[in-house]
C-alpha cells in the first residue's frame, strides 16, 4: 500500500512538474501575435516610403505644369449636359479619370488633368511592386480624380461625388496632417467605386505650399483579412481602436457570439455592402463579458484576459500593431 502510494504521488509530482509555466505560455502567446504583426507590416511599411515618393514626384509635375498641358489631348474626354467630364478610355490602358459636377472651375480641373497624366505610368509600376494594393489614386482639390486600374465609371459613381468630403482626402488636409506625411486612413470604408470596404494610406500633395490634392493607395480587407490570418491556424481577430473588427476568422468571431455571417463567411461578408461595422463591434455585443473584454485591452491596454460565456472558459491575448492604432486578438477556448 505505501509503494502504491509512493508510485500515485511520484506520477502527480512528474505531472505538476511538466505543466508549462503560465508566463512562458503567455509569452509564447505574445510572440505568435508579434511574429504575425511583423509579417503584415513588412508588406505594408514600404508602401509608406513608396507613397512619399510618389507625392514627390507629382509635386514636380506641378512645377513642369506649363511644357505638360500642351501635351494634353482634350478630345480623350466628354461631357454630358450636367457639365459632368469623363476620359472615354477607350483602350483600357489608362486611369479612370472625372470631374465632378461639383467642380466650381472645371478649366482648371482639366488643366491639372493634364499636368498629372504621367502619373499613369507611375501608378502601374507600383501595382507590379505591391501586390496588395489593389488600386492607386490622385483626388485633387479642384474635384477630379485620377484611378488606376480603370473601372465601370458610368455604372459605379454619383456624378456629384465632392471627393473631398471623404475621410481619404480630409484626413491629410493641412489641419489633420500639419506635417504633410503618409497617414493611415484606420476607419475602414466603402469604396464609393465599389472595391467593398478599404483600408487606404494617403499622402497630400503640395505645390507653391498650396495643397493641390491626395495621393491614395487602397488595400481591401479581404486582402488584408489573407494577410493577417493565412500566417496561423490561431483564432485571430484584428480590431481597431473603436472595438470594430477589421478582419478575423470566422472560430473567432463565432466563439464571441457575433452577429451570424452572410453565407458562412467573414470573407464574404466584408465585400459586401451590406456588412455593417456597428454589428461587428465589441462594445455592442449582446455579451457582457465580450463587452469586458473590449474594455480591458482597448481602455485598460491590458494584453491578456479570461472569461467564461455560455458555460465555456475563455482565454485572449491582445497585441497593439505598431503601425496603427489597431490590435491583434487570438482568442482560445
């Protein structure tokens, strides 16, 4: 009996000792959400350097604007009887490029058109570079666009868009971004061209100190979404700084009792145009306990909680991205 119990009590002592310490299992936790962040944000750090160049680049077009709208071809464009412009691109080969109803000067706007067409070809090589981007852009001040690759104009935009009432214009204006740098866009959007929600990196473009427009490259949240989670198994949920989900697997968002998804996918639900960011918040969650834990990472910067809801016991680990106010989330259950 006493070498019964010796064998009982030496097989538990073996069993307590090869429990992983909590600490390294946390830390190792960390590490995966680290390793996953540094991943993305090699793809999207460059893009900022990338941008900055281009911004360069059309402010030199600017300063070339008299020897360039000679070289322009006014006849590429027409106008329907509301005075809205478009290029007829008939090759496909080209931006995409309008004025908009709205546009007080439209001789202007025109002549800028011309002064920034060799930003085409600067827009296809960047394409090539950078996979994830899924489009570029100029908006100017005088309410043209410029967007490459092209797309269905006529059947995908209100003629009297005001471009510069979009958070991807204002948000680089000279009062929201006084050091004219790259800036983040961190609220997803639909894209009014109907590439679904966006995540953009804009960067204002001056001549003579005058902000003459935005530069903008946009990346989809399905390709974001790939990204982030096609570098773990894990249930990984990205947020950002409001409690909204960017991008997540659908265990994840499933485990926190979030609205049901259209046909089963996270995937296809952030194409849509019908995804709305407020179903999809933690803060509105019908769980306390979700509602808690938005709480403790978001507002306490704590980076580690557990929970139990619906009988089941809860772990998640947080990480803050460092390129944006955003947050990386593995949940376990």
């Amino acid at each position: 009996m006493k070498y019964l119990f010796f064998v009982l009590f030496s097989i538990l002592l073996f069993s307590s000792a090869c429990q992983s310490d909590p600490k390294k299992v946390h830390q190792q936790h960390f590490q995966l959400l680290d390793s996953v962040i540094r991943k993305v944000e090699a793809d999207l750090i460059p893009m900022e350097a990338d941008i900055a160049a281009l911004a360069n680049y059309s402010s030199f077009l600017f300063q070339k604007a008299d020897s360039l709208v000679p070289l322009g071809d006014d006849s590429k464009f027409l106008s329907d009887e509301r005075g809205f412009i478009y290029n007829k691109n008939e090759s496909g080969d080209e931006s995409t490029v309008f004025v908009s109803i709205v546009a007080k000067n439209k001789p202007l706007a025109i002549r800028e058109i011309h002064i920034t067409e060799p930003l085409d070809s600067a827009f296809i090589k960047i394409l090539e570079k950078r996979k994830m981007v899924c489009q570029i852009y100029f908006n100017s001040a005088s309410h043209f666009n410029r967007l490459y690759p092209p797309y269905d104009l006529l059947n995908s935009l209100d003629p009297e868009i005001d471009i510069t009432a979009f958070n991807f214009y204002y948000m680089a204006d000279e009062a929201r971004n006084p050091n004219r740098k790259a800036v983040w866009v961190q609220e997803v959007y639909i894209d009014p061209v109907g590439r679904g929600w966006i995540l953009s990196l804009i960067h204002p473009v001056y001549h003579d100190n005058e902000l003459k427009g935005v530069l903008g490259f946009d990346i989809t949240l399905f390709d974001l979404m790939k990204a982030f989670l096609e570098k773990s198994d894990k249930k990984l949920m990205l947020i950002d700084s409001q409690g909204t989900i960017v991008a997540g697997k659908a265990e994840a968002i499933e485990a926190l009792s979030m609205p049901p998804l259209k046909n089963h996918a996270y995937i296809q639900t952030i194409q849509s145009d019908n995804f709305r960011k407020e179903n999809f918040n933690l803060y509105k969650s019908k769980s306390k306990e979700v509602r808690q834990m938005a709480s403790k990472f978001l507002l306490e910067k704590e980076n580690y909680h557990s929970f139990e809801m619906g009988g089941r016991l809860f772990e998640a680990y947080c990480k803050r991205m460092n390129l944006m106010d955003w947050y990386l989330l593995d949940i376990h259950d």
